[in-house]
C-alpha cells in the first residue's frame, strides 16, 4: 500500500506517484532540495504519458493567496523557474547539479514532445477566481521574463480543489 504524500499544503498528493502513466519526482522531499540553498523550488514536477493532459507539470501548492499579490506572484515565478533550470541542468548534464542523481529511474525518459505547465494549487479558491489569479500569474511571468514563454510554450494554471481532483493530482 502507498503512503501519504502529503506536501507542506496539507493535500494528499499520492495519486500523483500511483498512476501506471505518470512519472513523478516530490523536489521537497529529496536530498536534492537540501543541496539547493537560495534556489526556489516548486514542490512536485510531474511527467504525464496519456492524450490531452500530457505534459511536464511542475506544481505548487499554496493555501492561500495572501493580500500582496505582486510580491507572492513573483515568488511562484522564480518558484518555477529556478524548478525548470535545475530540471534542465540535470537533464542536459551541464552545471553545478549536473552530476546529482535528481530524476530518478525513467523519469529521464519521458521528456520528448511534452508542453510544459506550472500548476498553482490553491484548495479554496473558487473556480472565477482562479482564472483571474492565473491571468494575474501570468502577466506576473511574462513581466518578469517575458522570454521564457515564448521560448517554451509554458502553461500557466491556477487549480482549486475540484480542480486538481480531475486531474487526479490530489485524493
């Protein structure tokens, strides 16, 4: 029987490693993480196999979105993409965290022909809420880096509960 996995949210997070077509990597909870120092990291990256929902998800979960929306918008920004350059580096084999073992088993073999999305998870936020806060995230991503977009394609997606349910990120 699986264990929890329950990320610093609160959410139980196990259905995102007990899916035969889904390779899952939990950053915070690896010895990788301890390695990071001032780097951000999102909590999960993810690689879906099957149809529609395919992709590279790194995700994140919040309970909340506090008031000072621009500053917690540009943390889940770097969140990100400190998240994707590690993941790279290690993928590519060039830089400081080139050498650390931080895919494990396949997960290395599942990158080809992917989109990439970042996930916010925030439980209670309602559904009209959401896709204001992820238009809100992503004018925060492309003010930031707006290269970065453009150059990969990245999706950006504030998920509540309900939400993150039918994607079965969360039990």
């Amino acid at each position: 029987m699986q264990e929890t996995i329950e990320s610093t949210s609160g959410m139980d997070f196990t259905p995102l490693f007990t899916s035969l077509n889904r390779y899952s990597f939990y950053i915070e909870d690896s010895s990788f993480f301890d390695k990071t120092q001032n780097l951000k990291t999102v909590e999960f990256v993810t690689i879906e196999e099957l149809g529609e929902k395919s992709g590279i998800y790194f995700i994140e979960a919040r309970k909340s979105i506090p008031q000072d929306r621009d500053e917690y918008y540009e943390e889940m920004y770097y969140k990100f993409y400190h998240s994707i350059n590690l993941l790279l580096s290690n993928l590519l084999e060039i830089g400081r965290f080139a050498k650390h073992d931080v895919l494990e088993g396949d997960f290395k073999n599942h990158f080809r022909d992917k989109k990439i999305v970042f996930i916010l998870i925030i439980p209670a936020i309602p559904k009209k809420h959401a896709l204001k806060a992820t238009d809100d995230l992503r004018r925060e991503f492309n003010r930031v880096n707006p290269i970065l977009s453009s150059i990969w394609d990245v999706k950006i997606l504030v998920f509540n509960e309900e939400m993150s349910r039918s994607y079965q990120f969360i039990a």
